[in-house]
DNA sequence: GGGCAATGTCTCAGATTTGTGACATTACCC
DNA sequence: GGGTAATGTCACAAATCTGAGACATTGCCC
C-alpha cells in the first residue's frame, strides 16, 4: 500500500532542498521509481515544485496550528510549535529557504509568499505577545528569533539525518538550547 | 582595479550555497561578468567547484585559528570563533553544507574531507574542554553543539542579507543567543 | 597612437536534461 | 485465466547547459 504521488513529493523535497536544480533523475531514484513514472504524475518541473510548495506549506502550517492550540500555557505553545518545526524536518526547511533565497523578491502580494507569511504568522504573533509580556529577552528582535527558531530546527534536523541519537532525546536537546537563547 | 578570478569563485560559492547545480551562466551573472571569461579562468565545473572548497577551507581555518589565539580566556577564545564564523558567513556555510549532505559519505581517506575536519578541529576540541572543564550544560552533546554553532551562524547571516539591523550588533545578539543556548 | 592583456560577443558542437510516445511487464481484482 | 491500472523499458526530439574557437572591444601602460 503505497502512494507513489506522495513518495515523488516527499523525495523532490529532500533533493530540491539540498540542490534546487537537480535533475529530475535523482528525485525518481530517490523515490524508488523511474522519471517516466514521475512525468505521470507531473507534467513538468514546474507543475512538481508547485506541488512541492503547496505541500510543505499545508503541512507546516496544519502542524503549526495545532502546537499552537495543544496547550495553554504561552512558553508550552512555543515549545510545542519548536516541536512541530522539527517534527515537520526538511519540509520546515525548505519553505524557509524558499522564502529566504537570494534571488526571491518577497511579496505580500505573491500568492506563495502570502502563503508563506500565513503560516508563520500564528508563530510570529505569539511570539510577538511573548516579547511584550517579559517572557522573552526584550534585547532580542522579533525577525532575530525567526531564524534563529529555523537555524535550531536545521541543526536538529542535520543532527537527526547524521543518527547521533534518538530524536525525542534530540528535540528535548534542542529546545534546551533554543528555550535558553531566547530566555531573560 | 579588481580581482575577476576571485570575485568568480567568491560569487560560485553564494550561488551554489543555494543551488548546487545552477548553470555556470548564473554565477558569471553574480560575478557581473560573462560565461566565456568564467571559463577562461576555469576549465570546467569541477575545477571551480575545487577552487571554491579550496577557498572556504582556506579562509574558515585561517580565520577559526586567529580568532581561537586572539585571547587567553577559555569562553572568550569561544566567542571569537563564533564571531569567525559568522565573518566567513557564506563561506563557512557552504563548507559545512558540503559535508553534511545527504549523499555525501564523509571518510577520513579523503582530502577534502580530512581538510573539513581539519578546519574544526581547533573548534571541537575547545569545546571539548570547555565540556569537561564545566563551563558548559554538560547535557549537551559536542555534535549536538556543532550543528548548533553552525545552525546560528546560518542563522546570522540570513538576517545579515535581509539587513535587518547593523552587523556588529547583530552579531552580539546571535552571540547573546548561542552562549545561552549552551550555558549551565 | 601603438601594443598588450583582459574581457565581451557571437557561434557552434557535444553533452546532459527534459518531456513524451510506444510497448512490455507487473500486480491485483474479478 | 482475463482484464485493468500502475509502472518499467526503450527510443527520440526538443530544450538547455557546457566548453571552446574566432574575432571585436575595452582599458591601460609606455
């Protein structure tokens, strides 16, 4: 019982965000198929980012939203939404990179970066309130902890891909260190 | 009075930081020049992708061992290569990502890679002693810290190129950030 | 201005990537 | 077994990328 569509979406993800304009070769290989298999499924390059872009962000922004209503206490929100970023691995990674690409020219107006945006915003806004309440180092800026929040679940990410240690143990590690960055 | 040659391989290292795989067109157009010169300094693809590791190996282990002998104190010499690493920016992440890649199999065997070790070796064993001497959260592991350092300075350099604030403070915030993130 | 080195323009052949058609193979349901 | 949907294999043309030759242009030093 496999779903093949979603095996390409998860291996294009994988690939593209280690090497955006890798052949589409490597993306079939990585999915156990062929590119003739691929071409089925997505008529071109295009119509796979595409695919690739609608995914991580439902997936993301779906994970998001429920960390963010799965507890009350404000600090709890956050760390499950750190949870959620890790949990949500390279798809997390790659939406960011996509949005932070040197060339990409953000804007409201794009329907992918409003997208985008959205599925920060739970994130942003809470943290917003947790900066105005006290509960969070007022040195720090609200777009610092951003990335900084990214850069964290990336090291989680690699550090997991490496197999250096079971990942409940890592995410706890790592929201240690992210919950201390931002600390008073 | 500029220097092409490096001004190539400094722009290659920023395009195939994002893209590995860009067309050669897209790294002469960084380098605002044209394919044909890019060529007569490099004889192929794999020439100046030799160039460019040979570039970030070069520069992140000469400015990693200056800043590691610019103080005596144990978290001070910390805080200075955390600050050569964010310098490197770009660079610095590039090296790191080439060898954390997916299907890159990193052995000692190889020159490249011995040389990546190499590099951070003098960050390694630093933190090894500040681990053992308790100067750190002793729960964290060393590998953990290593991704994290360089998750960081990603970090730091994502915010740099949006110019959301001046470098040097910036700079002192990520810092701020990471030796938190790493304390008792 | 003459000479010279570096670079740009145009061109092109070869290699690689891409998308698709035709048909074989496999897996599974009835 | 027959039918069918999904996939694999092979083939191929179009598009793109790559590397290099031939020659024009630019900038600079004398």
């Amino acid at each position: 019982m496999k779903d093949t569509e979603q095996d390409i979406i998860d291996s294009a993800i994988l690939i593209f965000n280690e090497d955006l304009s890798a052949p589409l070769e490597k993306v079939a290989e990585q999915a156990q198929t062929t590119r003739r298999t691929l071409h089925r499924y997505f008529k071109d390059r295009k119509e796979l980012m595409d695919s690739c872009q609608k995914e991580v962000r439902k997936t993301c922004h779906a994970a998001m939203l429920k960390a963010y209503n799965s507890s009350d206490d404000p600090m709890e929100k956050l760390e499950r939404m750190f949870y959620a970023g890790v949990d949500c691995g390279t798809k997390h990674s790659f939406l960011h990179k996509l949005h932070t690409m040197h060339d990409h020219s953000h804007q409201a107006g794009n329907e992918e970066c409003s997208g985008y945006d959205n599925t920060f915003h739970v994130w942003k806004s809470h943290l917003q309130y947790l900066l105005e309440t006290g509960k969070i180092n007022p040195v720090l800026t609200l777009d610092w902890i951003h990335h900084l929040h990214h850069g964290i679940v990336a090291a989680s990410i690699a550090t997991q891909t490496a197999r250096k240690m079971p990942d409940a143990e890592l995410k706890k590690l790592a929201w240690v260190s992210f919950s201390r960055a931002i600390s008073i």
